[in-house]
C-alpha cells in the first residue's frame, strides 16, 4: 500500500511543465544538475527524470532550486493544475 496520495493519479503536478522549460532553455538534465552549484540543492540527473516522467515527488527546496536555475516563478510550474482546483 503506497502512503503517498496522488493528485489525478500523478506523483507530482509540475513534471510536464518542468520538462517544457528545460527544452525551451536548451538544458540537458546534466546541465540542469547546476542548481547544485547555483541554489546550494542537489538533484541527481536521475530524480529531475523521474519528476518530469511523473515517477516521483518534488520536496519543496527542490521546487526552489528548479524554478531558480529555470529563472521562472514557482507559480509557473502550477499553470496545468489551475483549471483542475480553481472552481
């Protein structure tokens, strides 16, 4: 039994959008690996993979240091799920 409740089946709501601002800034997922150097977070090339392919969940610091090495708001990776919760 899996403890980790999904929002519309999906680990995490930010994956596709993260990957489409990662191409758009022509970032392979090694050079994306700067937000350890950048923001102070590590992200192992595997988990930002894994966040785009909805195989897992983002920690906060992580959400952070994405959006900070992408140079976009936070809010910018939430753009999918408004229509979903805004009535």
């Amino acid at each position: 039994m899996s403890l980790i409740i999904k929002f519309y089946g999906n680990m995490n709501v930010i994956g596709k959008l993260l990957r489409k601002y990662r191409i758009e800034k022509n970032l392979s997922y090694l050079s994306t690996l700067f937000i350890s150097k950048k923001a102070s977070i590590s992200i192992h090339k595997q988990c930002l993979y894994d966040i785009e392919n909805n195989r897992r969940t983002v920690k906060d610091y992580e959400l952070f240091g994405i959006a900070y090495v992408l140079d976009i708001d936070v809010n910018d990776l939430f753009k999918d799920i408004k229509n979903k919760i805004l009535l």
